[in-house]
C-alpha cells in the first residue's frame, strides 16, 4: 500500500523559525557502517517567531541520546524528525546519532564514494547527518571535530587543532546547514596560494585521488582568475585562510560551493590534454568560478527559503557568464549561453514541467533545480543590468552586499536595493520572477521615407496552473543594418511595457533590415518577418554578433522547415550565403565554427510543434543528414581550406584562440568526413595528440558508421580513465546515425563498465539515449522502454538523478498519437513502481497530469 501523497510546500506558508542558533559544534567519529555524529548546538527563543516547542528535521538517524542543558530529555520522534519541549529562555541542545554512511547510495547527506567520506548537504541533506533546523534562514557559526585514522579530515572554514587521528576547523561566518561539509579518505593536494586585495595570504588547495595530482592544474588556475576577478569586477575578496576543493567520483550534481570546502564532481576538476577536451575545460573553468563565486552571492548572502533559489543561483551564472565572456569571447559566450538556454528552458516552460522563476509550491525541492532557476534566473539578472544600466547595476549590487552581508534574503530585498540605488520603479519588472512561460514577440516592421516603424506584439502562453498573466516589462535591443552593409541604427534598446508597443527611427534609407533582440536582450520567443535575402545581409553585415550568428540559423531552420514538410531540396540561397562568412578571416573561428553547425534535431522538434505542426524525428534526423551532405559538397574547398588552415602548431593550449581554430577544424572534417568516406578523420584520429582532436575525429566516423575499428583502440586505451570511458559509452550513443543508438544503448547497459550506481556513468548511457533525438523516440518505442526500465531500477537506489532524467519525457506532447502513447505508458509504468520516491513520483505525476 502506497503512502498518502506528500504535502506541498507553500510560499506563502513561510514563517520564522521558532528559535536562533547562535553556535553549533559537532563531533564526527567516523566509521563506515556506523558513524557518531554528537552536536551541541546553542539556541534562544527567537522574538519574531511564533512560540512552540522545537522542532528539528531529521531523517534516517538513530537517535541514540538527547539533553538540554545537559539533561536528558526524551523527543517525541517520526519520520522527518523530532519535537521536544525546550526552556523559553537561552539552551543548550545536545544529541549523539548514528548513522551508515556505506549504504547511502543516494549520494546526500554523508556517504562513501571509493572510500572516502563526503557529503552533499544542499538542499535538505544535513537532516541525514544529524537533527537540526535544516533550513537555509537558520544560519550560525560551526566548529567541528572529526576524529579518524584516515589521512585528510576536513570540513568548512579554517583548520584549527590536529593531531593523530583528529582534525578540527571553525568556520566564523554563520552559515545555514546546506552548506556544511567535509571530507575524509587517502587524498593528495595540489596546493598554490592567493594573496587577496586585502593583504589575506590564502592556501589553496585541490585534493584529489592519488594518481589525479597532474590533472589539477587548470582548475586551480581558473581558482586564481576568479578570485583575482571578483576583486575587480565585483570587488568581493576571499575571507578564509583557506580555500579546498575536493574531487569527488559520486556526485548527483556538478559541484557545491559549501564555505571554504567546494566539492566537486571530478569530471569539473581533472583535466589534461590527452583526458580533457576545449570543451571540457571551458566548463571547468566555468564551473570552478561559479562556485567560487558563490562565497558572496550565495554563502555570505544566502537565501531565506528554498523559493528563492534563483536569488544566489540566477545571480552567480550571471556572474560565471560574464567571466567567462571576459576570459574568452563574449559573442561565443552568449551565443552558447541562448542555445543552453533555448535547449533546456525554453522546453521546460513549453511543457508540463514548467515553473516561474519563483516557484509557488513545490514537494520536492530537489526538482527545481532547473534551467528555469538558473539559466532563465541568469537571464532576469541581465535583463534588470540593460534596464537600469552598468552604473545603476554597479551602485545596486554594492549596496546589496552592504545592506545584506549575513543574511538570508528574498527576491523582494534583492529588487528593493535596484530601487534604492538607481529609483527605478521594478513593480512590473517583478512579473518575471512569478510567471512562467516564454514570452512572444511579434513584430511587424515597415520603411518608409528614410523612416524604420516597428509595432511589437507581445503575449505570454498559458502554462499549467497560470493562464490569464499580465505583461513584464521587456528590453529589446535592436539596429538596422543597410543592405549595401552600413549599420543605419546602432544598437537602441527600447522597453516593452504594453501590447502593442510602436517606435519608429530616422534612418536616411529605406533600403535596409531591422536586427531585433541583439545579443538576445530577453529570453523570449521572437517573429520576426524577414526574407531569405533580409536575413542573408544580417549574417553577411550585422554588427550585433549574436544576430548575426541567428540569421544564419533561421535560414537553416527554414532550410530544414522545407525539407521535413514539403520535401524540398536542399536551399542553394543558405548555402551561398554561408561561404563569405566563412571565409573571413577577420571573425573570431569559433564564431564561424558555431555557425557552420546546424540546428539541433530537437531544436527542430520545437520549431515546427511551435508552427502548429507534429514533428517526425525520423523526417527531421533525415533533413539533418542531407542537408549537411549539400554543405558538404557545396563548400568543398572552403571547408577543405579551413581543415588545412586551422591546424594548431605547438604544445596544446586550452586557451580561447587555439580551441577556437580546433573547432573551425573539426566542424569542417565533420563535413568532409561525409564526402571522404573517414579517410581524414582516421588519420586524424591516428595522429591526435590531444582529446580535442581525437573526438573531433572519432564523432564523425561514428556518424557515418565506420568507427568501429577507433572505437575498440579508443576503448582499450581509455579503459582504466573513469572520465574518458564516460565519454567512450555517450557518444556512441549520441553519435548514433538513424535510429541505432537505441540497440546500441542496450548493448551498452550490458557491459561490465557499465556502473548503473555512478551518477556520471548513468547519464553517459541512459541520458546520452535523450541526446539522440530519432533513437530515443524510435517509433517502436524502444527506447523510451529502456529508460523507463532503468529509472525504475535506479530510483530506490539514487532519487536525485532519476527525477532529473525523467526529462526526458517532457515534450511528449509534442509528437504523434502513437509516440505519445508509448511515452505515456513508459511514465505509466515509472508512476506505478512499488515505492517511488518523493522526488520521482512528483516528476512523473506533473507530466502525467501535464
């Protein structure tokens, strides 16, 4: 019999916490099946908090004593925790719990992975290592003991006493429960130091397995540019003695910022040339900075409750982005950050599983992790930067940290210091963080008398639980480039308040083409009327990066529009309007890399369901292939000269110019490889002295189905290096021509490297099925079979990582009649499983519901 459904959780519910923390100490006697956590934890009656007993959360603890100032008490215990009756005045709450770290394969709260103690504590773990108000408002300072023989013990803030067999450490920021950590197994360091602008001499740590030492370098680097950045851009410095990341196998997420001690996901660490790909280490570096930039938009600021996610989540990828832009190439940058965008949120609020940016309930707050709360939450941080400007959002995030260093915060104090700073009314602005759905903009243009009108339209559609929504104001930028090349406009931006919105602009010609939303100024849904020849002058002139990468892709999309549903051949007029672009030497390579790729097979999907037509992924993988083959041939000789000319000289470099030229290089042999039969790409990937180029190499023979010969050396090579066999299994699956990466997904789960138990290992199969568009949704249903098996299967086992990838599911109505069915039956099957966890069931019933 299946429990009740759970409770949700309400914003509106929020209330003070009934006590303040003033200090908590914990002890730590590790042992693998039966560890002892005893805290002492200061509390007093907190004023503004209505009066009650003391409840603190707790889950699968033994509880195995309990005082209050030093008496035993006797709490009345359940499921999530316990409640006790406590002084109305200033105690002492002391426990000693035991707990089985080797058996929590869930990977939260304090586990195991290859030996080593760790925990993943965000959003609700610390319940799992003993009882506390596991809450992000409830912050205090923590001193902790870990008492082991195992050789590095460490946790949050700086090092205190040690000796044989302890450690201790004190962290003096307060801090809430989510962001306690610590560690402990056989790790070495890779150590450096930072002196910060503030005379702080910092020790810097990277401890790793033995044997990963020599692939730590660039993430400590990225450690040091982030810190030097923050102080300049932000000036925000490092308050510890002390910064440690550790290396983690078995990690649910990518990494954690917990103070002083960042745990990471290894495959976000390790890197070296002949392991690590120019893609591998942009997201390093990425991923190293956003956590280290957490310290203050997110750890010094937290959030008061677990609705406001998006405040240090939004706030810090906003914040990675532009360091990233800084460090590489802004236009790259942005132009990746809008296809993540597009890729993963803009399905997400065309689903079922849609949320604002804001949620107003949830029941598992796991599951809102999402591309709404970070990607689109980044995006609102950039849309409020254009609306007040670069000073307004300068003095803003200065008086931010200012007014709030301490304490927990909500959106309304976030938008109240934009208000403060710069007066800017945001009342409308707010919208965005309580709706969902993707804004649509419709607009119509017109030239007249040397004189450009534009007349926008803008609606928001319904998602499930909103439908009638009012409009967020909206800034679009935009130009107007003349077709002899000129730019007649420079860049404008106007704010969309009302529906419809005219403006009109003196431009001295009428022989010119509106670029709108320049550098993607709004996540939002664009119409955009231009044709081919319009949208050929904005790729070949338009002085907007972004927009000039977009005309390029409309026209693909109109390309392989025609071909899925009118079976048109390939378009001549895209074609030619490609080679001068990429043939200029003056753009950045991998700029030209991005727009010699083509649309997605999903990004299709949602294009033509978007029309008001179904999407066929068979019609669609076909219009894919021929139309590149039609590139392939057309642009022989400029993507021959490309191949020959981008080729890197010199020891490897995963810096922005080189990785640049290696993707112009390998987009191109992607290309030839469909005229060549394989012939470049097996001597590149004979001669390949980095991974770079021996994936650039080995993707395209597996598309064109003549990889099986690199795929074995590949295999023998990289069988012992963890990160690279994820590699090996993924991408001959993602890869996959046709439909077969279905069969080959199912070969694969049968292989002895196959640990279904290994977050990492999981996705690279079972998520790298999702990835290949006509394989997953095979018309016999077959792989959407195979993930629902082995969501069942990893449910009870790991909850976080099965809930994440029933997204696979979501655009289900999308498709046909039958592909729907299947798909229901698939989450028919997953919903009906004995025991389903919190996290999954709640996924599941949204899309089932949806």
């Amino acid at each position: 019999m299946k429990e009740a459904a759970p409770r949700a959780v309400h914003l509106t519910d929020y209330a003070p916490f009934s006590h303040i923390v003033e200090h908590v100490h914990l002890s730590f006697d590790l042992r693998r099946s039966a560890t002892r956590v005893t805290a002492r934890i200061g509390m007093r009656p907190n004023p503004d908090a209505t009066r009650g007993p003391l409840r603190l959360d707790g889950e699968g603890l033994t509880l195995l004593w309990a005082r209050i100032d030093g008496a035993e008490v006797a709490p009345r215990l359940d499921a999530t925790g316990l409640t006790v009756d406590a002084p109305d005045a200033p105690f002492v709450w002391e426990c000693a719990v035991e707990i089985d770290p080797s058996s929590n394969t869930a990977l939260e709260g304090l586990y195991i992975s290859n030996g080593m103690f760790c925990t993943q504590c965000e959003a609700e773990g610390f319940r799992k290592i003993t009882y506390y108000p596991d809450r992000p408002d409830v912050m205090a300072p923590f001193t902790v003991r870990i008492n082991s023989d195992l050789p590095v013990l460490l946790s949050n803030g700086n090092p205190g006493a040690s000796g044989d067999g302890f450690a201790e450490w004190e962290d003096p920021h307060p801090k809430p429960a989510y962001l306690f950590a610590l560690v402990a197994g056989d790790l070495v360091a890779h150590s450096d130091r930072f002196t910060t602008s503030e005379g702080r001499d910092v020790a810097l740590n990277i401890w790793v397995r033995p044997g990963d030492e020599d692939k730590c370098a660039y993430a400590m680097d990225a450690l040091k540019r982030s810190m030097a950045w923050d102080e300049r851009v932000y000036g925000r410095a490092y308050d510890l003695d002390v910064f440690n990341v550790v290396a983690v196998d078995d990690f649910n997420m990518g990494a954690m910022e917990n103070k002083g001690l960042n745990i990471f996901n290894a495959r976000y660490v390790l890197a070296s040339p002949e392991t690590a790909t120019d893609d591998d280490y942009a997201r390093i570096e990425s991923i190293v900075a956003h956590e280290y930039f957490h310290n203050w938009t997110g750890n010094r600021i937290t959030c008061r409750d677990w609705f406001q996610l998006c405040l240090k989540e939004g706030l810090t990828v906003y914040r990675d982005q532009q360091f990233s832009g800084d460090e590489r190439s802004h236009a790259v940058q942005r132009i990746g950050d809008v296809q993540m965008l597009r890729g993963r949120q803009f399905r997400e609020d065309a689903g079922p599983l849609a949320h604002p940016v804001r949620p107003a309930s949830y029941i598992e707050i796991n599951n809102f992790y999402t591309a709404t709360v970070y990607e689109k939450g980044a995006e609102l941080i950039g849309m409020l930067r254009r609306l007040v400007g670069d000073d307004g959002y300068a003095k803003a995030l200065d008086l931010y940290f200012a007014r709030h260093d301490g304490q927990a915060c909500t959106i309304e104090d976030w938008l109240a210091v934009f208000q403060d700073a710069t007066g800017r009314d945001l009342t409308q602005f707010k919208l965005w963080y309580s709706q969902a759905g993707t804004p649509v903009l419709d607009v119509d243009w017109r030239l007249e008398d040397g004189t450009l009108t534009l007349k926008i339209d803008a609606a928001i559609p319904e998602t499930p639980g909103q439908t009638d929504k009012a409009l967020p104001v909206i800034p679009v930028s935009l130009g107007a480039i003349a077709r002899d090349g000129r730019e007649v406009l420079a860049t404008t931006v106007i704010e969309v308040s009302e529906t419809p919105t005219r403006v009109s602009f003196d431009i001295g010609t009428d022989d010119a083409v509106p670029s709108v939303l320049r550098n993607f100024s709004a996540p939002v849904t664009l119409n955009l009327d231009l044709a081919k020849a319009d949208r050929a002058v904005l790729l070949a002139h338009d002085t907007d990066p972004f927009n000039k990468w977009e005309a390029g892709r409309m026209l693909a999309k109109a390309a392989l529009t025609a071909m899925v549903t009118d079976g048109a051949d390939s378009d001549p007029d895209f074609l030619a309007a490609l080679q001068p672009v990429l043939a200029d030497e003056t753009l950045d390579p991998a700029f030209r890399a991005l727009v010699l790729g083509l649309p997605s097979d999903d990004d299709m999907a949602g294009t033509l369901a978007l029309a008001g037509q179904t999407p066929d992924p068979d019609a669609i993988a076909a219009a894919r292939r021929d139309l590149g083959h039609a590139m392939a041939v057309d642009l022989e000789s400029t993507l021959t000269a490309l191949y020959d000319g981008m080729q890197v000289h010199g020891p490897y470099d995963p810096a922005a110019a080189d990785a640049g030229k290696r993707a112009l290089r390998n987009a191109a042999l992607a290309y030839l490889t469909k005229l060549d039969g394989g012939d470049r790409a097996r001597r590149q990937f004979d001669a390949a002295d980095n991974m770079t180029d021996s994936l650039g190499a080995l993707v395209p023979l597996i598309r064109i189905g003549a990889a099986d010969d690199a795929l074995a050396r590949f295999y023998q090579s990289w069988k012992d290096h963890r990160l690279v066999l994820d590699k090996w299994f993924s991408l001959q699956i993602a890869a996959a021509p046709g439909t077969e990466g279905a069969a080959i997904a199912a070969r694969l789960v049968e292989h002895p490297d196959f640990d279904w138990k290994n977050p990492n290992r999981f996705r690279s199969v079972i998520g790298a099925l999702g990835m290949n568009h006509a394989s997953f949704h095979k018309a016999d249903g077959s792989g959407y079979a195979l993930v629902a098996d082995w969501l069942i299967k990893l449910d009870p086992v790991n909850p976080q990582t099965a809930a994440r990838m029933t997204t696979l599911f979501e655009t289900r109505a999308r498709y046909d009649a039958d592909r729907q069915g299947l798909m229901r039956d698939a989450l028919d099957r997953i919903s009906a499983a004995p025991d389903l966890s919190r996290d999954t069931g709640e996924m599941v019933g949204r899309m089932l519901d949806g």
